[in-house]
C-alpha cells in the first residue's frame, strides 16, 4: 500500500514483499512508475484498475494524494478494491475530514496505525469493515456523529447481540 503526493512524494507506504522490493531505490522506482502511470489515465476520482509489472494496482486520486494497493496478478481485483475503499471510508471516519495530504501528515500516526490494522506485514487482509476499521485504531476520545465512542459502541452493540441470542434461545 502506498500514499503519495500529486507530486510523487511519498506520504506513507507499506511495501509487503521485501524480495520484490529490497531497497528504498527500488521502491522509489516502483512509486515512480505507478504516477506516470496514473498521471497519464486519470479520468475520475473513482478506484481504477491497472497492471503493472506484474503487479495488479488498484487505486484512487483525491485532491493532492493518490491512494494504491497492490497485488500480484492472481489476486481478485474486487477484493483489493474494497480493502483500498475499507481504508479510505475508515481514515475519512476517524479523521472526519476529506483525504488530503495536509491532514494525513498531520495525523500520520494514525494513517499508518490504520494501515497496520488492515494488512499485517505478511500482507494479509486482517480487516473489511471500515466502521470496524476505525474502532480499532481510534483512541477513547474518538467518537461518532452520534456521540457514543467508537470503544463503548463496539462493545454496546456486542452486549446487544448476546442479549437478543440469550432471549431468543430463552423463547424457544
């Protein structure tokens, strides 16, 4: 996964295959070749699909940052996509402003915290759920448009489901 700026500056980035890129030069190129790329196809602020050296790219251009996962080529376009839209709705919810490259700076703890919680190391998809997502990596303090912290609401609505399981298990 990997943020970069219109101007091809890296934001932030997660590279999961260390044999595919060993080095930094070597991901800068990658970075590189990806917003030529994209510099010269983009149509709309929509996910799009490309591929690119053996690589399955999904991503989407916001104002001044452009958002990209990666996949090998057998990997299912759909799901990668709805990992990348998992990760955007998630940041757009804990951060509660438009994806631009001022606020991820600004919050880049937070950007990278999200990143850990939806793809470990290995590049497994730990996470599909952006509400999910941002309960996870929101502190105490963060909450929603309705004023319940993401914690306590997590946990109310579990409460909720036993409660339902143990009166219907009761009834029947």
């Amino acid at each position: 996964m990997v943020i970069l700026n219109t101007e091809g500056m890296r934001v932030c980035a997660r590279y999961c295959n260390k044999s595919l890129f060993p080095d930094l030069e070597s991901e800068r190129a990658f970075e590189r070749d990806l917003l030529k790329k994209v510099s010269a196809t983009v149509t709309s602020h929509d996910e799009e699909i490309f591929e690119l050296d053996n690589h399955l790219v999904v991503y989407k251009w916001y104002d001044n940052v452009v958002m990209f996962l990666t996949g090998s080529t057998s990997e299912n376009e759909l799901v990668l996509a709805d990992i990348l839209r998992t990760y955007e709705e998630g940041l757009s919810i804990i951060l509660r402003t438009m994806l631009e490259e001022k606020t991820l700076l600004d919050n880049l703890e937070t950007v990278l915290l999200a990143m850990d919680e939806l793809i470990d190391q290995e590049g497994i998809i730990l996470e599909t759920d952006p509400q999910l997502l941002a309960a996870r990596v929101s502190s105490g303090g963060a909450s929603l448009a309705d004023g319940m912290p993401l914690g306590e609401q997590t946990f109310t609505q579990a409460f909720q489901s036993a409660r339902d399981q143990l009166t219907r298990s009761i009834l029947s």
